[in-house]
C-alpha cells in the first residue's frame, strides 16, 4: 500500500486560561493537521503546533517544511517499509522536528490503521507486557504570582489531579515562594513536579532546589532547570541536589539522549514528539534509555487531541514511560474531535480502535504539496 496524498489544514481552540511559561504566553492552540490518505483512501492524521520559542519553528516554516520538502518526499513510498519512509523525511530537511512530527504521527496512525490495530499495539510489536491502556497525566499550573499560583493549583486538586507541573523560573526567591503557597494551599498529598524552563543560572539552580529541600516542600522533580545551551550547568545541578532532574529543552534527538545519559545530564528524560520529530525516533529513545535505566516522561506542547494522543499511544506502550505530562486537551476549552483516547481530568485512557482512534478533524484541508 503506497501514500497517494498529503494534505493540511489548520486547527484554532481557545484555551480554558492563558498558558504562561518563563518563556511564553499563549491564549489558543493554532496548529497545523497533516493528513495523509493511501492509495484506499484511508486516512491518518498528525498535529504540530508552532512553538518558536523552542523548537524554532514557525506556523509559516512549518507548513513549507510540510509542503515543499515532506510531502513530496514521502508521496508515492510504499507503508509496508516505514523505515525507507522516515530515513526519506530525514535526508529531506534536516531538523524542523514539529514539522515531521505531523507526518510522522499522521503515517503511524495510518499504518497502525492498514494493521487493524491501536497504535499503542503496533507500536508494542511483541513486547505487549509492558502495555499500559490507562494513563495519568499531570496538571500544568501557570506561571504567576503566588497567591494566583495557589489558587489555580486548589482548583486543579479539587478537579481531580493529583499532579501538578508547576511553572516557575521567574526569580529564584519567589520561586520558593511560589511552591510554598501552593503546598500551603493543597497540602502535601498532591505531587509537585517543578519546571523552570531554562529560567535559572546553575547558582540560582542549586539554591533554590536547595531551599525547596530544606523547606520539605516535597518536589518530585525539577525540570530543566538551566539552558538547554549550558550542558556542564545541567551536569552540575544533577549532581548537585538530591531532587532528580528532568531533561527537557536539552534533549531533542536520540544524540541528545545518548549524550546526556553518558555525561549526566540529568537523571530523567522528556521525551516530546515535537522535539524528536515524531514516534519513530521517539521509540529510539525510549530504547536508549530502557537500556540505561533511565525512566522517561512523555510531555507535550501546546497541543490539542490529535498530536497528545500520538503521544499518549507511545506512552501506553512503552513501560519505560513512567510519567506522563500529556495535558493540552484538558487546557482547551473545547474539544473539536471525534473518538480517540479519552481525556477525563487526569485520567487518559486508550481505547482499541484502530490507529490514533480519532476521526476526520473539523479542518479544511488542501492539498499538501507545493513544488519549490
Ligand atoms: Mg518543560
């Protein structure tokens, strides 16, 4: 069965509450949905959202990367030989990693559609003892002032998550305060991951982890806690607190994950499909790191149901995935699809249809390819 057509349209969902980072603020998910027909006319579906503030991509270089490079690369290959497929995405345009996630998600739900099964099963091969079909993610909580910051995480408790990912990186000291007011308000049953987004210097790190462990505020983790560009800063807040660190800009590729699990890096991995450039290198890395013992987080962008349950699938078929950060659908105010995993609070759970599970999303698509 060979790909006889790539299109793509664009998605909009208002978000329940703007989504701020120490490096952003967002208020909708505008992303881009691939569309990938084979020569039956079924269909598979991807997602990309246009987060330039890592992964350097644009709405713009997103959909040319799409139309001028992959789509034609891939037209007319044959689905019965994934891998010529995915090494052809790679010789087509080096990184631009959101941009082949969409293909990469949209051809792995249309393979795993072709092979009547749900992706997580046909991305679990013979492995199936490690298949988990309920998962649970995190809450991500906005960077604000602390007052607000507690507010949002007692309703996130009350809404039934028990995980939060609370946003700081904006000052050291009230960072502290930040999480202070949040335990103050939810007390010590909920965990507490903590992601600073780069927003620290290495010194700035190791104080105040220091002082969120001396104040017996609980944290499971903390995650990129410097510049995805000072490698030997990670190295040195890893080793330097007893709070596990959680690579998360630092690590995009597979070359990434090898050097940080040699050289220290971090303790855990994030494992983002818009970073990786999709499942197939994503499952490279989760090899990687099962055979180091590292355990990995799958985590998302701003992302809506499509691309989230892409990831969501890999999760659920990967044992070496112990925490999920797969919360996008659960911030939009409204959900556009049909079918697929389903999102209720924390719980996500997958479900047997065929591929990604959803159906044609509400989007007008166009024809993909644009010669250049
Ligand atoms: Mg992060």
């Amino acid at each position: 069965m060979h790909i006889r057509k790539v299109s793509l349209g664009y998605i909009s969902i208002p978000l329940k509450t703007p989504f701020k980072t120490a490096l952003r603020k967002v208020d909708r998910v505008n992303d881009l949905i691939v569309k990938i027909e084979d020569e039956d006319g079924r269909a598979g579906y991807g997602e990309a959202p246009p987060t330039a503030v890592i992964t350097g991509e644009t709405r713009q270089s997103i959909e040319t990367a799409v139309r001028e490079y992959l789509a034609p690369a891939v037209t007319g290959m044959d689905l019965n030989e994934p891998e010529e497929i995915f090494a052809a995405m790679e010789r087509a345009i080096a990184k631009n990693t959101s941009a082949k996630a969409a293909v990469d998600i949209a051809l792995h739900d249309l393979i795993a559609k072709e092979k009547g099964v749900p992706l997580f099963r046909y991305l679990a091969g013979d492995n199936t003892a490690g298949i988990r079909t309920r998962l649970k993610t995190d809450l991500t909580i906005s960077v604000n002032d602390p007052q607000t910051m507690a507010r949002d995480a007692l309703l996130a408790v009350e809404n039934g998550f028990d995980i939060l990912k609370v946003k700081v990186g904006k000052g050291g000291l009230q960072d502290v305060e930040r999480i202070r007011a949040i335990r103050d308000a939810i007390g010590m049953g909920p965990a507490i991951r903590v992601d600073a987004n780069q927003g620290w210097t290495r010194q700035e790190a190791v104080r105040t982890i220091g002082m969120m462990e001396d104040a017996l505020l609980g944290i499971e983790l903390v995650e990129q806690p410097v510049s995805c560009h000072d490698f030997e800063g990670m190295q040195y807040v890893t080793e330097m607190v007893k709070t596990d660190i959680l690579a998360d800009e630092s690590v995009f590729s597979y070359e990434d994950a090898y050097r940080l699990i040699k050289e220290r890096g971090a303790d855990l991995i994030n494992i983002k499909l818009m970073k990786t450039g999709g499942i197939h290198n994503a499952m490279r890395i989760c090899d990687l790191a099962e055979k180091n013992g590292i355990r990995c987080m799958a985590g998302c962008m701003l992302e809506s149901a499509v691309s989230v349950s892409g990831a969501a699938h890999l999760a659920g078929a990967r044992a070496v995935i112990t925490m999920c950060d797969l919360d996008g659908p659960s911030l939009c105010a409204e959900n556009p699809y049909q079918g697929g995993p389903v999102y209720n609070g924390p719980d996500i759970e997958l479900t047997q249809t065929p591929g990604i599970g959803i159906g044609e999303p509400p989007v007008d698509f166009e024809d993909g390819v644009r010669p250049r």
